[in-house]
C-alpha cells in the first residue's frame, strides 16, 4: 500500500470536519457540553479559520485513488497540529506518522490543540506541549 499525502481539496471538507468533530467529542476527556452544542460551534470555527487562511488541511490517501482518505492532519500556519486523524481499519500502518512528518519534517518538539486518546501515539514521536488556545486564537 502506497500512500500519499497530498493538500486538501473542497470535496474533502465534509469528511474532514465531520470526523475530526465527532472523533474529538468522543474522544476528549472531562465534562462537555451536549453534542450538538459542541458539533455546530466547532464546525463554525474551523470553516471560519479555513476561510481566514489560518489552517492547512492535508489528506492521506492511496496513490491512484486519491478519492479514498485514510486520514487528515490539519496545521495552523505556525505548524500547530490541530487535530490528525486516522480511519480505524488503516491504524498502525503509519498514515499518522506519515501526515505529521510531511508538515513537521525535522521538528522533534509540537504543539497540539486537540488533546485526544490517540496522542499517547504522537508522544511516542514527538515531544507534546498542549495549548487549546493555539486553536481558539
């Protein structure tokens, strides 16, 4: 399996803010508020920063059918990673470790917005710093 990481496309924006909302509810920890609450507040920011330039999305997908997405890794322009996600049946075949090293390259210290299960994986790559207001900035 070939993949390759390649920028975001408008027919991506559906998947991406979809899953990147739903995974991340499901995913946080401590109290939230009710899940349609926190479905149309944060898909109002990110259309809203996409639409201000403030965020890069790139896919993962297989080389040949750049239609079918395994994952997302979506940066601000001071390379925060925001959120990256992976399609359960592609997990542990490196698409995250593929999205991050395309943006982050030489870097061994982030910072991330999002603080999800999955970043037990990221600190195994990287050394984490968290600020949710890297995001709501």
């Amino acid at each position: 399996m070939k993949v390759l990481i390649r920028p975001f496309k408008p027919e991506d924006a559906n998947f991406i803010i979809s899953t990147w909302i739903k995974s991340s509810y499901s995913n946080a920890t401590g109290y939230r508020e009710k899940q349609s609450t926190y479905h149309k507040g944060l898909e109002h920011l990110i259309k809203k920063k996409y639409e201000a330039g403030e965020l890069m999305p790139y896919v993962a997908c297989l080389e040949g059918d750049e239609d079918l997405l395994l994952g997302f890794a979506v940066y601000g322009n001071d390379y925060t990673l925001h959120y990256c996600y992976t399609k359960e049946a592609f997990k542990r075949q490196g698409i995250c470790k593929a999205l991050l090293s395309f943006m982050l390259r030489n870097k061994t210290e982030i910072t991330v917005s999002f603080w999800t299960k999955d970043i037990a994986f990221i600190k195994k790559l990287y050394k984490v710093n968290y600020n949710r207001f890297k995001f709501f900035n």
